[in-house]
C-alpha cells in the first residue's frame, strides 16, 4: 500500500534532531524553492496572464497523487497544501489511500508474546518488529523486552508483557524502549486518529519517582504556526505512580500528557488506561485543525531521570470509530475549513484504490470508497476491470493506472533487467479477451526518474507501447508524495498541466479525457506544452485521413537555456505482444533559440498510421518535460476513438 516512503522505519520523536548536513540540505531545497518560483511567480486562478491555448483554454498546473494525514506517512493536508502554495500549482487532487481509510487489514489487539514474531487475529495482519530505541545517558541496568510474567489478567491472551527498565547516569532523562515498526504488516496502525482512542494495561513497579513510562505517539507533519516550529507533532503519554497531578502541557510541538495509574483494583495491580489522542491534540494545540493528524509512530519507553524507572505494558487495544465513507466525508470538511488559509489552490477530492497492486486513483465528482465483499488479491485485478472501473466511468469519472511497475523506491535495476520488467508490465497490460487494456483506465503515471527501480525512460517507453497500439491513455507526472516538506526537493517531483476552461472538476477531466495535458518535473521545467495539426487536431486527440502529410505546430514555452525540444514519432502497427518495445523515432531537435516565438512547425509523415509527441531535455540532457501524443490514423482503429478524443 504505497509502503515506499524512505526514512520511515527508524522512530523520532522530541530526541531527533536536525544534523547540519540535513539543515544544510533543508536549506538548499528552500533556496531552489525560491529561486525557482522568482523565475515561475504564481498567477491568480484566473488571471489575465495566465497562458491560453489557441482553443482559448487556460494552463492549469495540478498535483495529482497526493497523501495526507489519512495515509501511512506524517504528511498533513495543511502541510500538502502549504507545498502547492510554495510551488505555484493551481489543483491539487487528495489520493489518500481507501484502505486506510477503511482500516483493511488494521491492528486492533497487541498482547506483548514476541517482538518479532506476534500475528495479528483474524484480518489484522501481520507481525510488528519492536525495535530498541536508547537515548540519553543510560545506566548499564537498563534494558527491557517480552517477559511471560507479569501479564495483564484482563488480557485474553495470557503470559505477555512488554518489560521497560531505565536508569540515568546523571539525573538528565534517559530513555530505554521499543518502536512499534509495522511496516512488515503493511503499516497497519498508521491512520487518521480522529474518533480513535488507544487503551493500554500499565503496571508499575514501586519505588521510584523520577521517571515516568511512556507511550509516545509521533503525529503528522505541520508547517510553523502559532510561534512553533514546523515538525511532526508529538503526544508524550507519561505514566507515574498513583499520587501524581495529571496535566496536558504544550511545549512548542510536544505536547506532555501525565497521567498517573491507579491498580484497577485490590487483585488487580495492573491499571487499565484509556487515551484520547485527537481530544488531547484538539486541548494543546487549539489553533490547528484535531482532524489533520495521524499515527505516524508508536513507541512505548520507560524513561529515568534519576531513578530507576520500571514497569510493563501490556493489552494494547485501538479503537476506531471513524472509517470508511465517514472518514472520507471529514477530508471533504477538513479541506472547506483549509481553503481560505490557501485560496490559490482549488481542491479536488479523488482516492487511491489500493488493496493490492495495481493501485489507480480515482477522479470525478461521485468518489466513493470502494466496497470489496469477498475481494481478494487473487481476483482484485478482475474486481476492478469488471467492477469499479466501469462503475466510475458510468459516474463520469477517470481513473489512472499509478505507479505502473510497482510502488518501491529502490535503486535502478542493471537495463536487462529492467528491460524485462518492462515487456512483463507492458504484456500484461494489453487487452485481454475479457479484460482491456491497463484494466479500462483512462491516465498512466509515467513521470517518475525513478521508480521500482525503472527509470523514467522504461515508464515513457511502457506509455509509447501503449499508443503504438492505439490505445489511448494520457500520460502524467506525479510525485506521490505522502510527506509535505520538500515537494519541489524530491528526486521523483513531477507535476501534470492541462488545457481546461476552468479548474472545476468537470472542466479538469474533460482536458484529462481529452489528453489536452502534459507533464513535467516541478523544479526543472514550468513551461506550457501543445499540439495542434491541421489547424484542428489539438494534443490528445485521434485524426483520421488519408492524407499522405500533415502540419504540426509544436508549441513549448521556456525552454531553459541550452536546452533541447525533441518531436518524436512513432508507427501505430498494432504489434501487441509482438512489439513489446518503444517505435519513437526522434524527427525533430530544436534549442530554445528556435523556440523563440513559442512554436515549430513541422511537416508530419503520415502515409503510415502513427502517433506525434513532444518533449524538452535541459542543459545536462535530462528529461524534464512530455506533451500528451496526437494519432494521425488512415482508418479508425479496432477500438474505436473515445469521444474526448475525436477531432
């Protein structure tokens, strides 16, 4: 489920600190930032300014794969907004995950039988792998892990218990614990904590006083406000003795809940506690909006300052009372309340639909999270060809096929082997005698440098296989960002564009449908791109004549000094899986010099059935912006022409 956030296993919390080599880095993504948007200033959503095609639609920059607090990072749509303020786009499209939303596959118990090695119950996934995590100067009686005795009596699963011993050297905190890291069961407590409490069994051993337990709990990413720094927001639980004055105390982004734990009774050492994150977050930090925070990190950590501090967890029950469609519904408030704080930014509500791969995000005006029934992996790619997919286009809706050879940031594959990758990918997204093409989607993400291993130029070629069969799909650029710090610092930081009327949602998906779109990475390209031929056939559209030439004018603003414009063909010979490969040949090169009066124009070939595209290289030779294709057809192809596309 999009588990390809780098980074995310490791806990942080009020201990982490910025290095100079990451502030350093920081620095700069906010200097190129800045830099960048001096050359590419924002224009009102309607400005006169704004470019204009020759149809008179406007240029509308979007962003439209975007994670928020309702997915499994520490992104927030405050934060997710804030970037699409700083980096002048117009649209963005919240993609959340519909799983997380619906909590498929979600932890609800945690009875403390192993670090590594304890399963879910029925539908709840995997095991977690607590990982040790040390700070401050800790004694050499320090340390903690799974004990069978003492275990909760309330707990149904008997002879567990997370044991916590810390020690300080010094009287300065130290801290001995355990992160929670749920990656290997595909994130499963990482969600929105609206309407959602978190109830633990705690037994403290006596004799201590400075110190506390802690259930530490690391929330979403917000930019500074209110005199606090931006950062990812902490909840410190700390649990002392009975006696204790309970307090909820705000430090700058850290909030300290005390609360002290009383035996649930005479036989019964153990005290039972319930907390209510998003009611504590709503008390310390009124200014910002309880709903637009997640659980990010979960860690539980005994911690001394002074004495030794012991005790044990134990039971860890969640409890959510918000999902599915309810959840959905917030997004749609949350956003209404942020839209006068970002007026330059119009919001689209969409979904990504990811219970197994292949994931596709869903656009339009009637998105809904999807009900599987009995739908598994083994039959999703079925559900979603026969089921969903016609069920958004009857809604008038578009769907995309994201991330095409899968969701993992990894480091690139030798060319053989991602040359493998991509005939497999590209054969089985062919159609099938009842299945079509790419399962019925309407866009294919295929702006990311790196993704899965596969370079930008495997994704660009998968797209070129899909045209040279006629199958018409419009390609875009996305960044899939689920963090909302450093958009335009993102190795993979591609935005999409189109030619629309407005940036209404019916406006917006008609230009997608149409293909009057292109795409291009946000920190190098912010040019406008088009095709026209004929003086009729604009981007995106399909042609049929047999006419043996045809003249494009191939538009392309702002290419960068020493930079390239590239017009490229290639046949549409219908080869399917006789042509796993990319046809373009490259038929034109021009510098930004040519480019001067916005435009080229070009006699097009067109005694063969063939497809036109374009696309800008910068100085270094380095992709950074692909028009949507023109088909220049002899005769209609077997599947017919979509109707946005017709000219």
């Amino acid at each position: 489920m999009c588990d390809d956030q780098p980074g995310a296993t490791s806990p942080t919390g009020a201990e982490s600190a910025l290095s100079r080599r990451g502030f350093m880095h920081a620095s700069a993504g906010v200097a190129a930032a800045a830099a960048l948007l001096r050359r590419f200033p924002r224009l009102a959503l309607r400005a006169a300014a704004r470019p204009v095609a020759v149809d008179g639609l406007a240029a509308y920059s979007m962003a439209m794969h975007v994670h928020s607090s309702f997915s499994e990072q520490d992104g927030s749509m405050d934060g997710q907004l804030f970037q699409a303020t700083t980096n002048s786009v117009d649209v963005l499209w919240w993609t959340d995950h519909d799983t997380r939303m619906d909590g498929i596959g979600y932890r609800k118990q945690v009875h403390f039988t192993s670090l590594t090695g304890e399963q879910g119950g029925p539908g709840q996934g995997g095991a977690w792998h607590w990982t040790k995590v040390e700070s401050g100067p800790l004694a050499s009686q320090s340390g903690g892990g799974i004990v069978q005795s003492p275990s909760s009596p309330g707990d149904p699963v008997a002879h567990g218990s997370m044991q916590l011993i810390a020690k300080s050297q010094t009287g300065s905190a130290a801290t001995f614990g355990f992160y929670g890291n749920c990656q290997p069961a595909s994130w499963n407590y990482r969600d929105n904590l609206t309407g959602q409490s978190l109830t633990i069994d705690v037994l403290l051993t006596g004799g201590w006083k400075a110190g506390y337990l802690e259930l530490r709990i690391v929330s979403s990413y917000h930019e500074a406000v209110g005199g606090r720094p931006a950062g990812g927001y902490v909840l410190s639980y700390q649990f002392v003795p009975p006696g204790g004055t309970p307090r909820r105390v705000a430090n700058g982004i850290r909030g300290t809940i005390t609360v002290p734990v009383k035996p649930n009774s005479g036989s019964d050492p153990w005290g039972t506690v319930t907390l209510n994150p998003a009611g504590d977050i709503a008390a310390l930090w009124p200014d910002v909006d309880y709903r637009d925070f997640g659980l990010y990190q979960l860690i539980l950590a005994a911690v001394s300052t002074g004495d030794l501090v012991e005790g044990y967890f134990d039971y860890l029950r969640f409890n959510r009372t918000i999902s599915g469609e309810a959840s959905f519904t917030q997004q749609t408030a949350m956003g209404a309340k942020l839209a006068p704080k970002y007026p330059s930014v119009a919001q689209q509500q969409g979904l990504e639909v990811s219970l197994a791969l292949p994931h596709v995000n869903w656009f339009g005006k009637s998105v809904s999270i999807p009900a599987y029934g009995s739908t598994t992996a083994a039959d999703y790619g079925t559900y979603l060809a026969k089921t969903l997919i016609p069920k958004i286009h009857a809604s008038g809706g578009l769907v995309s096929f994201n991330h095409p050879f899968g969701y993992g940031d990894v480091p690139a594959l030798p060319q053989a082997q991602q040359d493998a990758l991509l005939v497999k990918t590209a054969r089985s997204m062919l159609p099938a005698a009842s299945v079509p093409a790419a399962l019925g989607t309407d866009l294919l993400e295929v702006g990311y440098y790196l993704r899965q291993g596969m370079d930008i130029a495997h994704h660009v070629a998968l797209w070129d296989i899909m045209s040279r069969n006629a199958l018409f799909l419009t390609g875009n650029g996305t960044n899939d960002d689920h963090w909302g710090k450093n958009w335009i610092g993102k190795p993979n930081n591609w935005f999409n564009s189109v030619w629309a009327a407005s940036t209404s949602t019916g406006n917006l998906l008609a230009a997608l449908a149409a293909g009057r779109s292109w795409c291009a990475s946000l920190s190098r390209y912010r040019g406008s791109m088009d095709l026209l031929v004929d003086g009729s056939v604009p981007m995106g559209s399909v042609s049929v004549s047999t006419v043996a030439s045809r003249k494009l004018v191939a538009s392309a603003a702002a290419i960068p000094a020493r930079g390239t414009f590239q017009i490229l063909q290639g046949t549409v010979d219908y080869a399917g899986a006789q042509g796993l490969a990319a046809n373009t040949k490259v038929i034109g090169s021009y510098t930004a010099a040519d480019l001067a009066g916005g435009s080229v124009t070009k006699q097009i070939d067109t005694s063969k059935d063939s497809f036109v595209r374009t696309q800008v290289f910068d100085s270094s030779g380095t992709l950074i912006g692909l028009s949507n294709p023109v088909w220049l057809l002899r005769k209609a192809p077997p599947g017919g022409i979509p109707a946005p596309r017709l000219a």
